[in-house]
C-alpha cells in the first residue's frame, strides 16, 4: 500500500452557519491514495480524514458496477466523504477498482465481473488495517449494487467490523457467500430502496434471512441510485448510526467553514 507524503486540506470559504446541501463540503483533510493488489496492479483512491482530530471510525467504499457508470465517485459515496469526516468523525476511503476511471484517475486492470475484483477488495482492506498517522479503527465495508457484491464475496475479513449494502442486487454472490457471513457473525445492514430495480424489500428479507444478524431497512420511495437529497440523508443517517450512534442523526448545517463540490 502506499499514499501522498502530504494531506490536502479541503479549501473553504466564508465562516457562518450554513445549511449543507447536495454539493456542500465540509472541512477535512484529504489524501491521494494508491493500493497494491497481491495481482500486481495499482488501484488510484482517496482517503477523507477528520480535520484536527483522529478518526472513530472508518468506511471502506466499494462502488456500483464500472460498466453501468459505478467509480470511486458515485454520489453517495462521494457525500460521504464531504460529510461524514467533519459531522461524525468517521474516515471514508473510496477507490476505483480495476480498470475504472474518475477525475483521480484509471486504475490498472480491466474489470473482471467479480471474479479478480476479489483483490482490489483485498488491498482497500489491508491498506485501512495497517494504517497508522492515523490508525484507521472500526472498519466498516459500505458497497452499493455491484460494490455490495463485492462485500459480501470477500469482504469477509477479520479486520472488517461489518458491512452496510445500498441496492444490494445479489447478483454475483450467492447463498455460500450469506452462509459465510452468518457463521462469523459479523453484522449486515441491507438498505433496500422499495422502487429497486433489481430486489425489492420483501424478497430481500427472505432472501437475507440466511444471516440471522442481517438488518433489512426498506427505505419507502427510494430507488436503486438514491437520487434526492432526502434519501441521501437517509442512507449518511444509517451509516453513522451503525458506526458512529452518539453522531446520528447527523445536523442539516454546519457553523463554520464550507466549499462547494460537484453534486
């Protein structure tokens, strides 16, 4: 694993109070990241730190499907990372598995519909759980549609606390996978929009019965990308709650310092 020698620290603008909307960036030190997969590739990624002050928490994100759009900076994990470091004091790591582009750049690689991504996961993992200047505690798994695929296929690690799913489709896992995590014990959170495209709440409680720890949230009127700045607040309430319970729900302004970021 490796990473930028310095952090960045996120520009702001004028001080007050203001509401945090769709685009808004709260204080945060930020680094660019790689990771080294044990196959021999460079994945690019970003680490969002709280500012002053070590984390309680860590998220690890795994991103939708790269062949449909999914990369390090899909919505919802890029609003956590404007967010959840200066609100909860929660680490967010995101990064673009093989061969998947964004604005931090390509990683190496070419996507291989689940199967080698098991590496890249590999690497997200052991980069947080050997981190020090800060130390990365607590480390939760956050996967959204293929990223949940991900998670539940080999996110099963002892250095993982847990794992939070948005839009789980179970498309690529199957039922070894949930046995796999309801012999460890390890806690599940399935948020499933009711307007999904690909599994609604009542079939995803059936079929996360397997793992008696699973939590399935219907969340009404949600659909599989979450678009909304409600169902957005939604799925960071969640996340905090399950990592971070004394921060949720999380406020809706910030008394300080704040840029705008793309939404």
């Amino acid at each position: 694993m490796t990473s930028s020698a310095e952090d960045r620290v996120v520009p702001m603008g004028a001080l007050g109070a203001h509401p945090i909307r769709a685009n808004t960036v709260l204080p945060a030190r930020c680094r660019d990241i790689e990771l080294r997969t044990a196959d021999g590739l460079r994945l690019v990624g970003e680490l969002a730190l709280p500012l002053g002050r070590d984390p309680v928490a860590t998220l690890v994100t795994l991103h939708p499907l790269p062949t449909h759009g999914g990369f390090m900076d899909s919505h919802i994990l890029k609003k956590a990372s404007y967010r959840l470091p200066a609100l909860a004091d929660i680490a967010v790591l995101r990064f673009n598995t093989r061969g998947t582009t964004s604005p931090r750049g390509t990683s190496e690689g070419t996507f291989h519909e689940a199967r080698d991504e098991r590496f890249d996961v590999a690497a997200a993992i052991e980069f947080a759980r050997v981190a020090r200047e800060p130390a990365l505690p607590n480390r939760w798994l956050l996967g959204w549609s293929f990223g949940t695929d991900l998670a539940l296929m080999y996110g099963n690690d002892p250095a993982v606390a847990g794992a939070i799913l948005l839009s789980p489709p179970l498309k690529y896992s199957r039922p070894e996978h949930l046995e796999g995590w309801a012999s460890t014990g390890r806690p599940l959170v399935a948020l499933v929009p009711e307007l999904d495209d690909y599994l609604r709440p009542e079939e995803a409680a059936q079929r996360f019965s397997a793992v008696p720890q699973a939590r399935v949230v219907g969340v009404e009127g949600a659909k599989h990308l979450w678009v909304g700045e409600n169902y957005v607040r939604r799925v960071l309430d969640e996340i905090v709650a399950t990592l971070s319970p004394g921060s949720a729900p999380l406020p809706t302004t910030w008394d300080g310092e704040v840029a705008e970021g793309r939404p």
